[in-house]
C-alpha cells in the first residue's frame, strides 16, 4: 500500500486511495475525492452507494426511476502495479476509458524508450517505486475521459467507490488507522 500512496504524491494525485479494486478482469488502486456536500444531500435524501450492478443498469431503462444519485465520489485516477512498462497497455485496458491510468513499476525498471513511447502514445503515466522508498515519476498520464464520453460501468464504479469510502471511513473510526487489507487510505 506505501507504493501507492508515493505513486499517488508524486503524480498529484490527492484524496482516498481505494486498493484491490478488482473489476473486467482488472485489478487497480483508485484515487478517489468525496463530494462532502452530495454525500451530504445523499444521507439525508436515503441515497446510499448502489454497488449493485443490476440497480445502477435500471437507471438507464426507459422505465426506470424517475431520479437517480448524483455520484458522491470523482474518480481522480488509477494506478496498475505491473512489473514491466510492456504489460501496462494490457493492465490499463478499458481503466483508461474513465480515468488517467498509471503503471506502478519496480523502483528498478529499467528505461526502456520503446515500452515508454508506447505507454506515452495511450497516455498512460508510469511511475517506478520502492516499497520504503520514495516514488520516481517517469510519464505523467493523460485524462483521455472525454474521447470516450461515460458508461455505466463508470457510473457503477462510482457507486461501489463510494461504498468502500464509506466503508473506510466507518473502519477508521472504529479502529486504529491501518490500510492493510484492501482498504482505503487518506492523501493530504
């Protein structure tokens, strides 16, 4: 988890870091935001997160509600760990079609112009870290959402996001504040 939280500084990336998010087949830590005044309006309007894909797809039915939630979290970006630049196109996939997209490489990765030229021409960003030390970054992602427009898949990811903010939060005010465990972790 250390890695990512250096990964996600050194790319500018600040909010909760959401680990072992596993979905189409990929597996990723989220940088997400809280929207303190929709999650607000969305307790007192009974609107919690909806993490049940088949709920979040009766929006989109013509005879579905008539409202639907604001989503209460922003996606800020995601981060891939792969242990080669070359499997980060692969790793990053469909993540690059609702968020910049980085690949968390070993701090000792070698540079390698063609793997990295290709990961530029996606726009995905590459940071090399090691697990006490600090992050290095080597290709700053681009924010490509707008070319492919939202789906409910994103839709659906941030409502589950949001479930496991909220989640992290109840955990943290219960326990101790530890981040092992596929949980979440603030960023200043």
């Amino acid at each position: 988890m250390q890695q990512f939280e250096h990964a996600a500084r050194v790319l500018g990336w600040h909010g909760h870091l959401v680990s072992n998010v596993e979905v189409l087949g990929s597996r990723f830590t989220a940088v997400t935001r809280l929207r303190p005044e929709v999650h607000r309006w969305r307790v007192t309007h009974d609107w919690p997160p909806q993490a049940d894909p088949s709920r979040v797809h009766a929006w989109a039915e013509t005879d579905g509600p008539e409202q639907v939630p604001v989503p209460a979290v922003d996606l800020v970006g995601v981060m891939v760990r792969v242990s080669k630049a070359r499997r980060a196109t692969r790793a990053c996939g469909t993540l690059l079609t609702i968020a910049p997209c980085a690949a968390v490489l070993p701090g000792d990765h070698p540079y390698r112009p063609w793997a990295f030229t290709e990961l530029d021409y996606y726009g995905i960003g590459a940071v090399t870290t090691y697990r006490e030390g600090p992050a290095r970054l080597v290709l700053a992602p681009e924010d490509r959402r707008s070319e492919f427009g939202t789906s409910l898949f994103e839709r659906w990811l941030l409502e589950l996001l949001y479930q496991r903010v909220l989640q992290q939060e109840v955990n943290t005010e219960s326990t101790s504040n530890t981040t092992e465990g596929g949980g979440c972790a603030d960023l200043p």
